[in-house]
C-alpha cells in the first residue's frame, strides 16, 4: 500500500484510508487477489508442462512419512485446491491455457489496464516521487 500512497500523493499523516486510496488510483483488487491470479496461473503452467520436467515433477511429489505432531500446514497445492473451489474452477480445465487464463483472471484484466492508464496519465508526478523523496 505504500507504493499507492506514494503514488496517490498521500502521506500516512493524512489519515486517508487504504480504500481510499485504491479508488484514487483506480484499482479494484487487492495484492492478497493479485497473488491468488498469479499463483493460479502459474499452476496451469506448470500442469500444462511435459512430465518428465523436474518442475511438474516436485509440484507432484508427495512426501513419505508422517508430519509432525500439531496443527497441520497447509501445502501450495492445498491452498491452490481451495482457490479453484471458491472460483468454481474444475480440475482438467487448465489443459486450455486461452480459457484458463480468461476464468482465472476474469476481473483482474480490468483493473490493471486502468491502473496503467493512470500512470500514463500521470507519469511526471510518479517519477518525481520517486525521485525526489
């Protein structure tokens, strides 16, 4: 949020919240949402991948024995499983990488195409902020 503030003109001493700020700057998602997009994305990717490539292979792997005693973590592929339930995504959809990337990021393209506008509306401002400061 710090880049935002800085780039909306705002200081932390003017007590402008952050959903303030995400409305002078145009953006709709948060960074929690932008990394859910990406991390959805890269699974694709790598599930799109030949089987014999060590990245496919490590995400694959499940490791013998037990775990330690306690609260379990949660693994990548666990929360990955989780976010495809709660956007209603099916297991085999992403063999289509052009309708993977279009359900997985239906809103995301929005907002970042009116983010990048804005800085190029606004780039003198943003480079002397980032300059100067």
């Amino acid at each position: 949020m710090g880049y935002w503030r800085r780039a909306a003109g705002r200081s932390k001493l003017e007590r402008v919240r952050n959903e303030k700020i995400r409305e002078i700057m145009g953006v709709e998602q948060t960074i929690v949402e932008e990394v859910r997009v990406k991390q959805l994305k890269y699974h694709g990717h790598v599930q799109r991948m030949a089987p014999e490539r060590l990245t496919k292979q490590i995400l694959d792997w499940v490791p013998a024995g037990k775990r330690r005693r306690g609260r379990p973590r949660n693994s990548w592929r666990e929360g990955i499983n989780k976010e495809m339930q709660e956007r209603g995504l099916e297991e085999n959809q992403w063999i289509g990488r052009a309708e993977w990337r279009l359900e997985v990021s239906e809103d995301f393209g929005a907002s970042c195409k009116s983010r990048y506008y804005y800085y190029y509306l606004n780039w003198g401002r943003f480079a002397r902020s980032i300059l100067f400061t």
